[in-house]
C-alpha cells in the first residue's frame, strides 16, 4: 500500500520518510543559498549537513559491490573517507545547479520494511517541475538518505557500475579506486 501526499509540509507527512525529505532536503538549499556566508563556508556546512543525514559507509560498501567482500579494513577505511570526499562534491554540484528551487513532497512508496522512495518536484525559476526521488531508511536509530535519482537515475547505481568498471580494469584492487577518487577530488 504506497503513501500518498500532495505538497506536504513536514507537519502533514505520512511517514517518517516523507518527514525526513521535507524538513531536511530544503534545510540543504537553504544553506547553500545563504548568500551571508561566503563559498567556503557554505560548502563546509552543507558538507556537514550532508554528512548527517546519509549513511555514507553503507553507500560506499554498496558501490564496492562483490569487492567488498574480503577487504581489509584499512583499505576499506581508506576508500570510505575517499568515497565520502567523492560523494559530498556530487551532491553538492547536483544541488547547486538548483539554487533558487525548493522541493515539495509528492508521494512516497514503502519498498521494504524501513526502506521509502519519497517522490518530490523541484519547482521554481519558471521552469517545469523535475522529479527527484530520495530513498530513505527509516529502520535504524534515526532516517538515512541511502540514494538520489534524479529524473530516473538513481545516483549509487551509476557510482556503483563506475566503480565496478575502474575495480575490474585493476584486478578488484580497492586501493586503486581509493586512488581514482582522491585524484577525481584533485582536479
């Protein structure tokens, strides 16, 4: 039985998702926006802000796929921080190119027990409305954004076949994707 709104505010959500996505998602482009701080400060905010709301280690494990069994730890560990570098400035691009926009919460879908699609529009600046869908997890201490899909491409699905691809070029060798990533953040 999927959830159902239109345009919900965060008091009329119909689960804790839908809540997570409207009260949070807006608070992202707020903060870019704030145009009282200056660049540098705004990009450590919402980095911040970013990091409290995702389940970083879960996505980046997820985008390791079957490489992620077997990993030593501190390899692991090492391309965790890489990857959370990586992910923090994908995020930030993606939500920068909206500046000016808001979210409004559409609808939601329940996939699994704790695990929700919430449907929202970007709207504003006269343009048409683009879907943007945020999959959360409701089932731990507190909701989790786990991924983004804008217009239909969910964002740790493309990471992953990409990471995939750059551990099948070096034999599943997770210290040289470490290194991708760190050399794609020195650019």
């Amino acid at each position: 039985f999927p959830y159902t709104t239109l345009f919900r505010s965060p008091a009329q959500a119909a689960n804790p998702a839908e809540e997570f996505v409207a009260g949070n998602i807006q608070a992202g482009f707020n903060i870019l926006n704030d145009s009282s701080a200056g660049a540098a400060e705004r990009r450590q905010r919402f980095a911040d802000f970013l990091i409290g709301l995702t389940d970083v280690r879960r996505v980046a494990i997820f985008s390791l796929g079957r490489y992620a069994t077997g990993a030593q730890p501190a390899d692991l560990d090492a391309y965790i921080a890489a990857y959370q570098n990586y992910a923090l400035s994908i995020y930030q691009s993606y939500f920068q190119l909206y500046a000016g926009q808001t979210l409004k919460v559409v609808s939601s879908r329940e996939r699994a027990a704790g695990d929700f699609i919430v449907t929202t529009n970007m709207v504003g600046q006269g343009n048409a409305p683009l879907e943007v869908d945020f999959r959360v997890r409701t089932d731990g201490a507190k909701p989790v954004l786990v991924d983004v899909a804008v217009a239909g491409v969910w964002l740790a699905l493309a990471q992953r076949d990409q990471f995939l691809a750059t551990l099948a070029q070096n034999n599943g060798d997770i210290k040289a994707l470490t290194a991708h990533l760190q050399a794609i953040q020195a650019r």
